[in-house]
C-alpha cells in the first residue's frame, strides 16, 4: 500500500512555505512540524520582518508546534525543512526532544551535521528529499538578490 504521507508530500508542503518566504524577501527557508500524518505548525523564515536573527524557520516552528501541543517537548513530531538546519536551530531542536528531522537541501557552510552539532540521542534524521528543489529555489533568490543590488 502507498502511504500518500511520505517524507516527499510533507517536504513539498514545506517548499510551499520557503516560497511563501521567497516572495517576501526573507530567505526561502520553510518548515513544518508534522504529527501522526497532521501538519500541526507551519512556517518560514521571518528574520528580516521581525528584525531578529533568531526567527529562522524551524525556530518559529518549534514555538507554533509547542503551543499548539500544550508542551516543550515534540516527542513523537518530525521536522520537514528546506535547507539543513544551523547550531542555533539544532540546539534548539536537541531540547525539544523532536523525534525525527527530515531536511532537503544541505548547507555545507552554516549547516549542525558541517558544524559537529549534536543532536537529542533519540532524533532520527534524514536528509536529501527535494534537495534539487530546495537548493534551486535558495540560489533564485540570491541571484536575484544580487541582482536587485
């Protein structure tokens, strides 16, 4: 049987969201945090709205999904991301306990697993789905980016 809730349907959900960051000017990151096959937070980037450097993607995700929980612990939630998370957002994630993080693109400069970041011991990841889409979607805008300049 096909499960149409793959790690790919999830992950194109979190595109939508880097796209919606995308037409805003902010770093076309997206994140979603799923549970039992239901999307529970959705977000992106909000760095340059917010003027905060913390506001990353996965960041506004972990504080959505809490609240929507009712708790600070994702135990039992995975993290669909466009582009490898940071230390900061690893860090963040390590406490939250989440249970699995999926991730498309990676960041080979900036990225937790370049970086030696440690993750909680019981955190699955898995990288590389729509990696294509989310590293072609990162490098639009910052051609544009340069552009515009």
């Amino acid at each position: 049987m096909i499960d149409p809730f793959d790690d790919t349907y999830f992950m194109r959900k979190a595109l939508q969201e880097a796209e919606v960051a995308f037409d805003k000017g902010e770093v076309p990151v997206g994140a979603i945090i799923v549970v039992k096959d239901r999307i529970i937070a959705r977000t992106h980037n909000l760095t340059e709205l917010l003027n905060d450097v913390t506001a990353h993607a996965e960041m506004q995700a972990i504080t959505s999904a809490a609240n929507f929980l009712g708790g600070k612990y994702l135990t039992g939630c995975t993290l669909y991301v466009t582009l490898e998370p940071c230390q900061m957002c690893a860090g963040a994630l390590y406490w939250s306990q989440i249970s699995k993080i999926v991730y498309a693109a990676s960041d080979d400069q900036r990225g937790f697993e370049t970086m030696g970041t440690k993750l909680h011991p019981k955190t699955k990841v898995v990288s590389g789905i729509l990696a294509e889409e989310a590293s072609a979607l990162m490098k639009r805008f910052f051609i544009e980016k340069r552009n515009l300049n």
